[in-house]
C-alpha cells in the first residue's frame, strides 16, 4: 500500500475511534492488532480497540479530536492530536465531575495488507486525573514529602 492509502487507512480509523463508529475500527483493524500502550483493563485485539472507545465516548460523550499534524513513512502513520471534552460519565473509575478537559497525543500507528496492525499512543492519563478532580498537585507532592 501507498503511505497515501495508508495515511487515509489511520485517518478514518482515528475519526471512527473517536465518533464512536465501531463497524470502522473492526473494519480497518487487524484481528492480531496489538496496542502496545493500551488503558488498565483493555482487552487486547480489535475489541480493546472498541472498548477503549466506549470508555472514551462514555465519559466524554462530546468530546471532538483535532488532528494537528499527521506523518507518514513507509508502513507507519504518526498523528499529534488534540482533544477536548466534558465529563460527564464515569472515566476508569472516577465518576463525572463535569469538568472539561484538554489533552494532547501522538499515536503511531504501522498498517499491513490495507489494515491497523500495531499502534502506540501517548497520552498523559495524570493529566486527565487531575483535570477532572480525582487527584491533586498538593495530594501529589504529599505523597512525594512524605517519601
């Protein structure tokens, strides 16, 4: 595959994933999909894909992502993103606080034979956390004092 067909392959993954259009993850997502960073809990494979999705829509049900940059070479696609939401269903455990959130990311994706086969993404999770209250600065540097 061309690096074009391949950066619209991961351009409509990424816009699937982030509407919640599961029908385009499991199409463009390899069955022996691995995700080398994934969320506490996710299943491995094209349903972990999927999970990771619903956990996202479903404690930032508005949120949109905004493709900064996107990079492609030989087989893998890189994209800095950013994303912007509110909570309002529970998140990996901490319930809505109905704060709104800012985050950005970079995922690197490699695709095979027209399909998402590997990806790593970095995103800060403790930014999350302390953007929506579960956790503080000061609770933060208490534990760090007290070491």
């Amino acid at each position: 595959m061309s690096i074009k067909e391949n950066k619209t392959i991961v351009l409509r993954s990424f816009k699937g994933f982030d509407k919640g259009h599961l029908h385009e993850l499991q199409e463009l997502t390899a069955s022996n999909f691995v995700d080398h960073n994934p969320l506490p809990g996710q299943v491995p494979g094209v349903e972990g894909t999927k999970q990771a999705s619903n956990i996202y829509r479903t404690a930032f049900p508005d949120a949109k992502v905004i493709i900064e940059d996107i990079i492609a070479e030989r087989d893998e696609v890189v994209i800095r993103w950013t994303g912007r939401g509110l909570h309002t269903g529970e998140f990996l455990g901490v319930p809505p606080s109905g704060k709104r959130i800012e985050l950005r990311g970079i995922s690197i994706f490699r695709v095979a034979n027209g399909k998402i086969v590997e990806q790593w993404s970095e995103l800060n999770l403790l930014d999350i956390m302390l953007q929506i209250g579960s956790i503080s600065f000061r609770g933060l540097l208490r534990n760090f004092s007290s070491e």
